[in-house]
C-alpha cells in the first residue's frame, strides 16, 4: 500500500506511444564489444575483417547475432573451418539482407530477418523447414506446449513424440527458437519477429 509503481513498455513501433505521457528511453544497436562477444562466443579465432562485416550486417541486433552464431557454431561442428564458415554467413547475408542494417527501418530491420532466419533454415532438410513454418499458427512469445507442438506435427506430417522433440531441439539450437520449462511442462517460444517470418 502506497508503493510507487511504474509501467514498463517495450516496443519497436515508438508511435504508438505518441498520445502517451511517459519517459522514453531509445534502445539502439548493441555497444560493438558486446555485440562482439555475442557473435563470437563459443567460436574459434575469426578474422577481425569478417568480424566487422557480420557484425555490420546484422546491424549489432541481439537476435540477428544469436542466429549467425549459432549457424557459425553448426558449419563448424560440420567440419567447415572458421574463415569458411564465417566467408559463407558474409555472402549470403550480403546477397539476401542489407550491406548494413539500420534497426530503426523496419524495412530494412525486415530484410536482415528473412535473410538471417532464411540463412540458419538452410541447415534444415525441406520437410523440417516446412515444420518450422508451421509453428506460425501460435502466437508470438507464448509459452506453447510441446504436446501440442508435437499433436501439431503428427496431423502434418505424421512425426511421433520423439522426432517432435528432436525437431525442436534442432530448431533451439539455431537459435529458431526458445525451448524451456513451465512448471513440469516443456515448452518453446517463438519470438515475435521469428514468428512474423514463419507466417
């Protein structure tokens, strides 16, 4: 009784705020070293030119960086060396998303999306894509069971319990979504902007 409180609201669409008397607090791209580190944690040495490049492209945006390390991490848990590995992420990002990314554009903020989901997909056989954009019928950062994902699965496409969640895993470990616990239950979550890619 007569704490103060306050209201947290986070967006990446501030005009909705506009008829609203609040402070505003800008959120911009990741100070470089830690967007550094995000990048290259649990990779080997990286060229520092290949570095900057990634990290241009992806506009030092913390989901964008998550995805690139994880397919960095897959490449190379494949065999590919470093310097290959990250070379390929540079020139498909620069092929499909933009030479540097401005997170305040949504168009642009839009193309580094598809271009970096569409990247880590490419580690995926076409069927476990096809699942993945599946998962758009949920709604954006729910908890959503892992029996309904896998009830979701054996209606389309026939998987059992087991390939479900091997599914999943695969897909949490490039950083296409979010696996966790609530209470006894496992669950993924699906960020808003990855969801918007799976629609």
């Amino acid at each position: 009784e007569g704490q103060p409180w306050r209201l947290l609201v986070t967006t990446r669409r501030p005009v909705i705020l506009d008829d609203v008397a609040a402070r505003r607090i800008s959120v911009d791209a990741m100070p470089g070293p830690v967007a550094q580190q995000l990048l290259t944690r649990g990779l080997p040495a990286m060229d520092a030119g290949r570095e900057r490049e990634l990290l241009d492209l992806t506009g030092r945006w913390p989901l964008l960086l998550n995805l690139v390390n994880h397919r960095l991490a897959g490449d190379i848990s494949r065999g590919a060396a470093m310097g290959t590995a990250a070379s390929a992420a540079v020139s498909r990002l620069r092929a499909t998303g933009p030479a540097a990314l401005d997170v305040t554009d949504s168009g642009q903020r839009e193309t580094a999306v598809a271009a970096t989901v569409g990247y880590s997909l490419d580690m995926l056989a076409p069927a476990d894509r096809d699942r993945f954009f599946e998962l758009g019928v949920f709604f954006e950062d729910a908890e959503i069971p892992l029996p309904v994902v896998e009830l979701l699965w054996q209606g389309t496409a026939g998987l059992d319990a087991e390939e479900a969640v091997s599914l999943c895993e695969r897909l949490d470990g490039l950083s296409l979504l979010t696996l966790a616990w609530a209470g006894d239950v496992r669950v993924l979550v699906l960020h808003d902007v990855i969801r918007d890619f799976a629609l």
